[in-house]
C-alpha cells in the first residue's frame, strides 16, 4: 500500500489532512519539526483508523532534509502516492522592520523546500497509476498584501506553480491541486507574531476549523481540481480581487494589516 507523505502534520491543517486521510484509510507519513507531537498523531491515527503511520521529525529548511526524507523513504521501502507540501508560515510587520534574514528563511519553507520535495519525490509518485500533490498556498495570493508582503508573494510563487506543474503532469498519472486556506484557526497567526487585538478581531469573524479545510481539500484532490479555495467568502474575495482595481483591494489590505 503506498503512503500519503504530509509536511507540517504535527499542528493545524497537516494534522487535519492527516487524520483525514488516515480515515480514508491511507498510510501516511508524518513530517514536522516536533518529535513529541508527531509521535503522539502517530500512535492516535493508527490505533484509530488501523493505518500504518511513520514519521519522521526533521527541520525541512535545515541542510539536507529533502535528502533526508528521500533516505527514510529509501531505507523504509515505502512507496508514496500522495504528496502533501503544507508546512509554512507567515511573517507580519513592515518588510524593512522585519529581519531579513527570518524573511528568506520563511522562502525557503514556503518555497524551495516544496520545489525540492516535489522534485525529488516524483519519481516515486510517477511510478503509481493514480498519484497526487497537494501544495497549501493561501488567498493572500490572489492579491498584494502590505505587510505581509514576502509571505503573499511566496505563496503567489505556489498557485503559479502548482499550476504549471499540473498541465506539464497532465495525462501522467500524477495530479497537482492547490489549496488556498483563508483565515483558519490554527498556530498560524501566532508563529506570523499577529498578535494585535485588531487582527485577532478580523480573523476571527473568518476564521474556519482546519477540520473543515481538510475535508474540503481532500475531496478536492481526489477530484482532481487544480484550484481550490475553501470557504464561500474565501472564494468570493480572491474571485472580486480579479474585477477590482488593485490599488483599492491593496489599500484595503493595507488598513486591516499596517501595525499600530
Ligand atoms: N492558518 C491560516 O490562517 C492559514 C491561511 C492560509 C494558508 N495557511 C498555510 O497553511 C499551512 C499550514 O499552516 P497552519 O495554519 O496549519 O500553521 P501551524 O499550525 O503553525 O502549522 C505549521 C506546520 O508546519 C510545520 N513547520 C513549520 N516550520 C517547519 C520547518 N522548518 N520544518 C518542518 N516543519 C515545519 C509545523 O510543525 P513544527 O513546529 O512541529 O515543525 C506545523 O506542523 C502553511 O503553509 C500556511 O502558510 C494557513
């Protein structure tokens, strides 16, 4: 039986994908910094569902952890039909407030590590008659977003990526879909350092569960859709984005994100 391999499973949306596709009975690997929270999903998952669950703690933006996940897979002689790039985070203040160096760092998670990973898993996912891949953007990549303004370009990077890949694969057997989260009420806004009461207030009248994101975009997946944004007024926002001049939609952004 080949395994779903998930980055960023020990917390928020990459657990919930993972309890999600161990209900739908598939092996998984679990990838994430935090051995303890990986352990525990590991054991609750299988013994629940009756899945085998590996993982593998690793800091993906460490030297060599792409060489390291090959490696486990190699060593292990597991075979991988799902790829799911979700670890990532974001950043908040004013780019030239922020330091840069957690700022190329964030890039590097956000993208070279999803590029590296797809690279060097697809080999394995090319060897299976149905694969897929699911990479985590955001909405914020449907628009600039001062103040934010590396994290959204980084995910724009994703949905423009996911995209190509996905006609370049067609026909092939391996599908690639692109989730699109807005506002969901995980780690997230803390590890960005959104801390004002402001924000908190903003995300919260949006925010949705990542059980429901999970849900949502592992039916997407196995739909094969290569976009997919969940939530009726995540939808509705990033489609007016394509209508609205992006002065304004900026300048909206701009008041709801500028620090105080
Ligand atoms: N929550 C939102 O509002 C929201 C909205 C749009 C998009 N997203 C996207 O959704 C994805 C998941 O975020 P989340 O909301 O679930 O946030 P989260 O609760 O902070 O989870 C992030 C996950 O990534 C892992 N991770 C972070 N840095 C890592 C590293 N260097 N190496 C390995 N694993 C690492 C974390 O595990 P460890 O700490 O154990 O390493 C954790 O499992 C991200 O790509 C994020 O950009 C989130």
């Amino acid at each position: 039986m080949a395994f779903a391999l998930i980055t960023g499973a020990s917390k928020g949306i990459g657990k919930a994908i993972a309890l999600e596709l161990a209900k739908r009975k598939f092996d998984l690997i679990l990838v994430a910094r935090s051995n303890n929270l990986l352990a525990q999903i590991a054991d609750e998952l299988s013994q629940q569902y009756q899945v085998s669950v590996k993982y593998l703690a690793v800091d993906l933006s460490g030297n060599g952890a792409v060489g390291q996940i090959s490696g486990f897979i190699q060593t292990e002689e597991l075979q991988v039909s799902i790829l799911v790039n979700n670890a990532g985070y974001g950043l908040w203040g004013r780019f030239d407030k922020l330091n840069l160096l957690q700022q190329l760092n964030m890039l590097r998670l956000n993208n070279e590590i999803l590029v590296s990973l797809t690279y060097s898993l697809l080999p394995l996912l090319q060897k299976e008659s149905q694969s897929y891949i699911l990479n985590v953007a955001s909405t914020t990549a449907y628009q600039a977003v001062p103040y934010m303004s590396v994290y959204a370009a980084s995910k724009a990077f994703v949905v423009s990526f996911s995209r190509g890949l996905s006609n370049e694969l067609r026909g092939t057997g391996v599908s690639v879909t692109c989730l699109s989260p807005g506002a969901t009420d995980t780690n997230f806004m803390e590890q960005a350092g959104m801390n004002t009461q402001k924000l908190i207030n903003s995300a919260n009248k949006v925010s949705m569960m990542p059980q429901v994101v999970a849900e949502q975009a592992v039916n997407a997946l196995f739909d094969k859709q290569v976009e997919f944004i969940p939530g009726v007024i995540n939808k509705i926002t990033a489609y007016a984005n394509n209508f609205l001049p992006k002065k304004t939609v900026e300048g909206i952004a701009a008041n709801i994100y500028r620090p105080a």
